[in-house]
C-alpha cells in the first residue's frame, strides 16, 4: 500500500531537539525495515513540513516508523493510490 507521511516540526524545538532529532533520522535511513519503501520525499522551502511517499505493508508499518519522531513532529498518514487523469489506477 502507499501512504502519504506528512511531518510538520513542531514549535519551540532547541538545538539539542534538533540534535536528537538528526541522530534518530539517520538511525532510520540506515536500517529501513525490509517491506518498506520511500517512493519520494520533499520539503516545504521553508523547511516546515516534510513529505514522504511510502510503500508499505499497512497503516501500523508507517505508525511505527513515524513513532520515534512524535515528540519533534506532529504526523499526518494517508493511505493514497496512483490517479491517471480523474481515473484511479
């Protein structure tokens, strides 16, 4: 299934949230569970929000891996499908 994670970084975050929250980043690119794949990911410009197209077994795969980050970040996840036009694929 495909989920749409949305990340809005929360308010009043300090430089050792930032910290903590760049060393639990990089803990999960390095060890992306096996069923899981980031199809794409962006960034607002100004560096608000974060996007991340995620293919994944179901919702509670993307809950898990989003579980880490909750103090930093409030969460949206959408299960979402591929559109060609106004047709569903």
């Amino acid at each position: 299934m495909l989920f749409l994670l949305t990340n809005r970084t929360r308010a009043g975050l300090g430089a050792g949230d930032y910290a903590e929250l760049a060393t639990l980043a990089k803990a999960f690119y390095a060890s992306i569970p096996a069923g899981v794949t980031i199809r794409g990911e962006w960034a607002a410009v100004d560096r608000s929000h974060n996007y991340s197209l995620i293919e994944a077994p179901d919702i509670e795969t993307v809950r898990a891996l989003q579980a880490p980050f909750a103090r930093f970040t409030d969460s949206v996840i959408v299960p979402v499908t591929a559109i060609t036009g106004w047709t569903a694929s």
